[in-house]
C-alpha cells in the first residue's frame, strides 16, 4: 500500500513557523541576524521601505516565503530513502547560502564578518528544518526484492 504523499501547505506552515523563530532569535545578535533584517546595512530606500513595515512584518512574510520552499524541497526528498534528512540540510543550507551571498552582495554594506556570520547562522536553521520536515514525511516504502539468481532487468 502506496504512503499517502506529504501535505506540502502543513510542512509549509511548520517550515515558516521554525523560519520565523530562528529570525525572531537570531535579531538578539547583529552577526546572527537573517541578511534580509540587516536594516542598518541596507541602502536608504531599502531601510526606509521596510522600516515602514517593520522588521518583524518583513519577518513573516520573508518566513511564510522560506517555509513554502523549505517543503517543496522536503516533498522533493519524500522518495529518498537513503541519507534523506542529509540531503534535505545540504539543499536548504545551500540555498540559505546562496540566497543570503546575493542579499549581502547586491543591497547589503555590512561588514564581511557579520555576513559571513549571519550566513553561518543558516546552520542550525538548516539542521532544524531538515530534521522536522524529514520526521513529518513518510518514509517511503522499501523496493521488493528481486528473487535469487533472477537477473536485472535495467534500461540501457
């Protein structure tokens, strides 16, 4: 019997809910803040826009955007039996530092400690998303074995 498939809008809400902890905690140290919240180091326009909506506004949103790609990535996984929760940090964390390496470069004038900090801070993110959204997915079902001395029928 086929595993039902995993409900991407449930593994969404809880990818956005962590996202948003892990922003709200992070704001308690500049070097851990997420590279969207860095307001001092955004050029005028940009603070003043998001100023205007307040960080923890843009927190939420920029979180609800995470958490759906976080489970599209986890719903991704889903047939992966092999080292899933593995797989499913390195994706995310790669996409944390890619995303996050393109924030500081193109509207950010932080310090290059503090970014390669805050992108650091993707870590444990990473490890928490990957660990909750694999325990939320099915496993899937082992293969059948194949019958002793049958032999493998793979295309070439």
């Amino acid at each position: 019997m086929a595993q039902p498939s995993p409900s991407v809008a449930r593994l969404a809400t809880v990818a956005g809910l962590i996202h948003f902890a892990f922003d709200q905690a992070g704001r308690a140290f500049e070097a851990t803040t997420a590279p969207y919240l860095l307001l001092p180091y955004m050029s005028e326009v940009f603070r003043e826009m998001l100023g205007m909506l307040g960080v923890t506004p843009v927190s939420a949103v920029t979180s609800a955007v995470n958490g759906f790609v976080s489970a599209i990535f986890a719903v991704a996984f889903a047939e992966t039996a092999a080292r899933r929760p593995q797989k499913l940090f390195a994706a995310l964390f790669v996409i944390w530092v890619v995303t996050g390496g393109l924030t500081f470069a193109l509207y950010l004038s932080a310090p290059a400690w503090i970014a390669a900090a805050s992108l650091a801070a993707g870590l444990p993110r990473a490890a928490v998303l990957a660990f909750v959204l694999d325990r939320l997915t099915p496993r899937p079902e082992p293969e059948p074995a194949a019958a002793p001395g049958a032999a493998s029928q793979q295309p070439r």
